[in-house]
C-alpha cells in the first residue's frame, strides 16, 4: 500500500517531498473494513496512528476533529479519560481557532501522554497516540498554526466510526471492549446485555464461535489474546445460573403486524429476537425437533449442550417469538397461506445442511458403513448415533467438521479413529484448538 504519511504500529513511512512514483511501500498496512474504497479515503487516525494518503490534509483540523470525537465518547469512568480528553479537546480547539500559543503544544503533549498511561480503558489508552504522534512528526504544522493567529480551514469530510481490532474482526459487530469492561467491573448483566445488543445467542457464541476477535486482539502484542469468547460465556452463565430477574420485552405484541421466520438457526432465532424486542408478533417456522439449526444438530453435546441451547431458544421465546418445532415449510405450510393468515413478511433462513461431496469414486454407491459428516453429526443429535464401540473409524478431511466427527466417535468407544487429510497438519483449515 502506498501512503504519503504512516505512523501506524510506531513504524514510520514518510514520503513528504518524495517524487510519488519513488514512494516507499508500506506492506503491512490495511485500512479497517469499515471504510471501504469506495468512500475515497485521503486520510486514517486511530488506535494506533495516524495514515495519510494525499497531502491535501490539515492535520490540526484533523486532531481536533478526532479529540472532539473521543471525548463524545468517553464513558466518563475514570478522571483521565473524563476531564483530560476534555482538556485536549479545549487546547486544540483554541490551536485551531488561532488563539493557541507554543506553550499549548507542550501542555497538549504531556497531557495526551498522562491520559494514555494512566486511562482505565484501552479507549483512553489509545486514543492519545495519534495526536502524540501529530505532535511529533507534523510539529511545524501546529507551530505555524500558533504563529499565524489565524483559524485553520480544511475542506474535507470527516466519518467517525467508533471501532477496535477485535470490533472490526467480529461478524456480528460486536461492541467487545465495552462487554469486556462490564465484566471486569463486575457487571456482568450489563455485560450481556451489550452483548445482546449484536446477538441474542451468547451462549452458543460462547461455546462454538470460532473467535476472530482474538486473531485481531492487541493483547496479543504484548503477551496472548484475550479469551473473549468464553467472557461472553460467563456473562450468559452469570445469569443462567443465578436467581434473578431475567430482562423483560417491555414492547411485547405491541404491533398488529405478523412475521415469519422460516428457520430456528442463529440467523433465524435473531432475527426473530430483534423483530420480538421491536412489538412484532412473530412465529417461528422449524421443521427439527430441536433449536439452533446446524449449532443444535451439527455441533455436539460436548461443546454446546443442547439443554443451554434450548434454554437460550426460550429466552427468545419468553421476549415475545412464538416457535414451532417439528413444522417444515414448504407442502401443508406455504406462503400463500402464511399470507391468508395475516402474516405481512417473511425471514427465510433455511441453513446450510448439506455435506460436501469428496469427488471420490464410490461415495454414491451407498456402502454401509459411509457416512456423509454433517448426516452422521445430525443423526445422532435426533435419531440414533452409530454403534462405533470397539470399531476403527477413519475421518476424511480436516476441517472443523472432520474434528467433531472425530471426536464423537472417540467419546461413544470407538477402538481407534484415524483422520486422512490430503495436505500437511501446516495446512489444516480447522482451528488450532479444535485440533489440539
């Protein structure tokens, strides 16, 4: 990637007054997918630094900008994140207005570097950096800014997207350090509750979820990831397992509208929760006998118990979703009828239960003893789980379904259970502690 300016992970690229066609690469870095190419992006400032693509740019207009945006964001928690991102957003609003004097700079410098080292969150940790990092590589900017007592103009749009690593790594946009932050403060309803606010199914989350958010974690720079996936389990446990008030849908049936979900998956089970939470009358359509869809029939016992995963379904439930197992769509059950009976949308999120075929000769000659993984994963969640005691059992693949299939049969007796994979262990597709 070629940059005009990047202080990002303290490795400094600087091109200013180079010719454009000698800049020098910067390989590592990678805008957050959040600001897509199609925004025409010129300039980043963030967590860890500042990026400059194009030199049209005011960098004190920017500064201030940003610390206008931290400081609406402060949680307000702690005396450093509360008052002096406050007090750096005074200092470079009075640079920018051109009443700033140099005196200013060297304030706004030690005050930037208390707030990072003594802020209760990585919030106010991080925040300072890039304007320490302003401060030091663009310091003629902000000088000429005192001296010419005159306000700084900049013509360009500012987006604010309030994000971290882990945050932009999750599927489901997760605000995880806030989740975190409640746990460590002890609060774990508050915890779940954040939680709930990008899915109702924390607790399957915090079982199964194959966590890209601790690939991307900052921890891991200093010594391992954070295990954000089993906080968001205990924040779910904390309240399963205690006797307390459980959260009521206070706009529950508030709306005549009717809506069907086709599916009791996790895309259907949230999406009915959030319809349920919005007053809609919503009913859920399963043609299993079991919540979940591929987490309740393709995962197993050992790792997400089916009795939490049908307690977390009624908790769907108990918001305002009706659901109905064992109610296939599609021949007595159609849309058109759906419609006859009031229902005005429908969600359809049949999931995904179909194995993939090897390409290998003699996978459709119906040997006995052949089963396809996701059939045999099913099988035996709802109708009968093979008779492997004493048997060799060999899985082909390497993925994370080859891994429960291996370790199903390795809990139920099997004599032995071999895995054939076609690559090197290197190359693998399932996770790591799957394998292990």
């Amino acid at each position: 990637m070629k940059v005009l300016f990047s202080s990002w992970n303290d490795e400094i690229i600087d091109n200013r007054g180079v010719d454009p066609a000698n800049w020098k690469d910067a390989p590592i870095l990678k805008l957050p997918a959040e600001f897509d190419k199609g925004n025409n992006i010129t300039a980043f400032m963030g967590w860890s630094g500042i990026i400059l693509l194009k030199d049209n740019i005011n960098i004190v207009d920017m500064c201030t900008r940003f610390i206008e945006k931290v400081q609406y964001e402060s949680c307000g928690k702690c005396y450093s994140g509360r008052i002096g991102t406050a007090v750096m957003q005074k200092l470079l609003r009075k640079i920018a207005s051109g009443e700033g004097e140099e005196k200013d700079l060297t304030q706004l410098s030690a005050l930037a570097d208390n707030i990072s080292n003594t802020s209760k969150c990585s919030i106010g940790q991080t925040s300072p950096i890039p304007i320490l990092h302003a401060l030091k590589y663009f310091r003629d900017d902000f000088v000429t800014a005192v001296k010419n007592k005159k306000p700084v103009s900049n013509s360009n749009r500012y987006e604010s997207k309030w994000t971290a690593p882990c945050y932009a790594a999750c599927p489901t946009g997760m605000d995880i350090p806030s989740y975190i932050e409640f746990i460590k403060e002890w609060r774990p309803l508050e915890s779940l509750k954040r939680i709930r606010e990008a899915s109702p199914m924390a607790a399957s989350l915090g079982r199964a979820c194959f966590h890209p958010c601790e690939n991307n974690c900052r921890r891991e720079n200093v010594e391992r990831a954070i295990s954000i996936c089993k906080l968001k389990r205990f924040a779910w446990d904390y309240e399963d397992l205690h006797s307390i008030s459980k959260p009521v849908n206070e706009n529950k049936h508030i709306k005549e509208d009717k809506v069907a979900v086709f599916g009791a998956g996790p895309a259907g089970l949230s999406a009915a929760y959030y319809l349920a939470m919005m007053g809609y009358r919503v009913t859920v359509f399963e043609s299993l006998p079991v919540p979940g869809g591929m987490v309740g029939v393709g995962i197993p016992q050992y790792r997400v118990p089916k009795e939490v995963l049908q307690r977390e379904a009624d908790f769907i439930r108990d918001m305002g979703a009706e659901i109905k197992y064992n109610t296939p769509v599609g021949k007595d059950i159609t849309i058109p009828k759906l419609k006859e009976q009031g229902y005005k949308a429908f969600f359809i999120s049949t999931g995904a239960h179909l194995s993939k075929k090897m390409g290998a000769e003699g996978e459709d000659a119906g040997y006995d003893g052949f089963v396809r993984g996701i059939d045999y994963l099913r099988d035996c969640v709802i109708t009968k789980c093979y008779e492997v005691r004493g048997k060799r059992i060999i899985v082909v693949g390497g993925g994370n379904v080859a891994m429960d299939c291996c370790r199903t049969p390795v809990r139920n007796g099997a004599k032995e259970v071999t895995v054939v994979y076609r690559r090197t262990k290197k190359e693998l597709p399932a996770d790591p502690h799957e394998v292990h």
